[in-house]
C-alpha cells in the first residue's frame, strides 16, 4: 500500500490523515512526544479535533524519521510560521506538498518561496477540518509548477469524498488562499457590527477583485480566482461558521482586544498574521486594495472596526473592475 506521511497534528492534519487511511497507508507526525502518546492511546485529537475518532489505520508518532520512512509524498499540515523549519527537516528528494495558507509574517514570503524540495505544491480550496474528518464531501485543488507532480500527487490523494483537481498555477492558487483570509476577517467584522447580507455579500465580491487584482499582478492566472482556490475558499471561509478568520472579525466588531481574541481561539488565523504583508505587498505593487488596507489598519489598533467601515463607504465613486 502506498504510504503518505502527515506532518503536523493539528486540526487540518488530523483529519486529513484519517480521511486518506481508508485507501493509503498513513503516519501522522506530532512534534510533541507527549501529544503523539496521548493520540495514539485515545485516537482522539481533542485540543485540535474534539470528538472525532482517529482510525487505528494511522500511525501516529513523533519521529520523523518513522513517519518519512518510505512516504510516497510527504503532507505539510503546519501554520505557514513552521513551514520553513519543517521543510529544512525533510530531505530535498521527498515530494512535498503543504496545506498551510498564508504569507510568512516578516518576510512577506508565499509557502513556495520558502521550501527547497523541486517536487512539491499546495492543497488548496474550501475545506472545514471538522466536515471532511466527518467524511462530508469537499472539492480541492492541488497547484504544483511542476504539472507532471500536480497530476501525479491530486491523483494520488483524490478519492472517496474528497475531490481533488489539479492545476500549474501555484502563485494563483497561493494567492487565494492568503489573501481570502484577510477578506474572512473583514466579513467577520460586517457581520458583527450587524451591517446586513447585502454588506457582506459586497465585501465578498470586492474581496475577490483584490484577490485576483494582486494575483495577477504576482502571475496568477484571471480563472484561478474564479475556482475552489479563489472564490470558493473565499465564500467558505468568510461566511463559515467554523471559520477562524471570520470569527476573529466578529470578535473584534464586539470590542475584544485581538490578544485575548486569539488566546480564547485556541488556533492559528492565518489571516491575522497575513493582512499586514498583503498591505504591504500591494503597496509596493501599486495595487489598490481597499479592503485589505482596512483590516490591516484595524488589527494593527489604527482604526477602529467602525471607523474603517466608514472610510470603506466614504470612498470616491468608481468604475467597477
């Protein structure tokens, strides 16, 4: 049977480990010894994934070396902060792909600008870790600019009810799946100050633009946006109820400091740690977008959720595009 190995026990992590177990052979790699003893003697996850029943089909340790050990293709189920770390644990020939999405805080780099391995890409789109651990059916899309390993590796892990296309556009597919968090934090925060459907359908739709605005400024290809990567995440993620990102939005509408928002959260929201560098990366590229500088400015405690509502609808009339 054909071995895949998992690295990263989160949420995400977990539940694509036990959906894939029922067809591959599987390890689920734990950086915490501690946490890997006590998953494998309950197969539960419940810090990250309460409630649902790890298969006895996945192993599950804490050595990397054991969970490499003979993996078809290795799945980097980390935030995008432990993403350089780990890939400089993997071997240079081992396939990589990552789940993580978002840009590295700092350095305002996308998960492939910071991996080394040639064959490797991101697994993108709409996808909840609780309804696919459930076995609910989910549509993804893995982007490798190599489109041999692209087609090699959505074959290897589509199956069951997880769907999974393939595509060479991993700077569009990146690019979705950073930035919709962003825009997730900012439907959060119309939703939270009560502003209504027709306010957040708005907020999503010029959400998109910026997406695919700055996506193809990077050299995304105009369709990805249009996809599970770009509009599909986008509209999960910013209306969800098991969102992270959004739920950071509604918070911060209710006044909660963002420390104490993230801390009761218990999980990484990738979008906080991204809306800084999207700001930043489409200033530098003289790309308008609105949107993102607002909720930049509100995490960042420059303007108030209310006040950058406001300065979102005090902007000049414009041609839609």
């Amino acid at each position: 049977m054909t071995k895949v190995a998992v690295l990263g026990a989160g949420a995400w992590g977990t539940a694509i480990a036990g959906v894939l177990a029922d067809r591959l052979e599987v390890a689920l790699w734990a950086r915490n010894p501690a946490q890997a003893e006590a998953m494998a003697r309950e197969r539960r996850n419940e810090r990250y994934l309460p409630g649902v029943d790890i298969p006895a089909a996945v192993a599950i340790t804490s050595d990397l070396p054991t969970a490499l050990a003979q993996a078809r293709l290795v799945l980097a189920a980390t935030p995008v902060a432990g993403l350089r770390k780990l890939a400089e644990e993997i071997p240079a020939d081992c396939p990589l792909v990552w789940l993580c999405k978002g840009f590295e805080e700092g350095s305002g780099r996308l998960p492939h600008e910071i991996v080394s391995q040639k064959r490797s890409g991101a697994l993108s789109g709409p996808s909840f870790a609780a309804e696919v651990a459930r076995g609910l059916p989910c549509a993804l899309t893995l982007a490798s600019r190599d489109a041999d390993f692209a087609r090699e590796a959505a074959t290897l892990l589509h199956g069951g009810r997880m769907r999974v296309y393939y595509s060479a556009d991993l700077t569009g597919v990146e690019i979705g799946g950073a930035v919709k968090n962003v825009m997730a934090i900012a439907a959060g925060i119309s939703d939270g100050l009560g502003l209504g459907l027709n306010a957040r359908a708005a907020l999503i739709t010029r959400g998109l633009a910026e997406i695919a605005r700055l996506g193809t400024a990077l050299g995304g290809s105009p369709e990805t946006f249009f996809g599970l990567a770009g509009a599909g995440d986008l509209i999960l993620t910013a209306t969800g109820d098991l969102s992270r990102n959004r739920r950071v939005g509604l918070e911060l509408a209710r006044g909660l400091p963002l420390q104490k928002i993230l801390s009761d959260l218990g999980h990484v929201a990738e979008g906080v740690r991204s809306a800084r560098e999207v700001a930043r990366l489409a200033k530098s590229k003289g790309i308008d977008m609105p949107v993102s500088d607002a909720v930049s400015a509100v995490l960042e405690g420059r303007l108030t959720p209310f006040a950058a509502v406001e300065r979102l609808l005090s902007r000049d009339p414009k041609q839609e595009r």
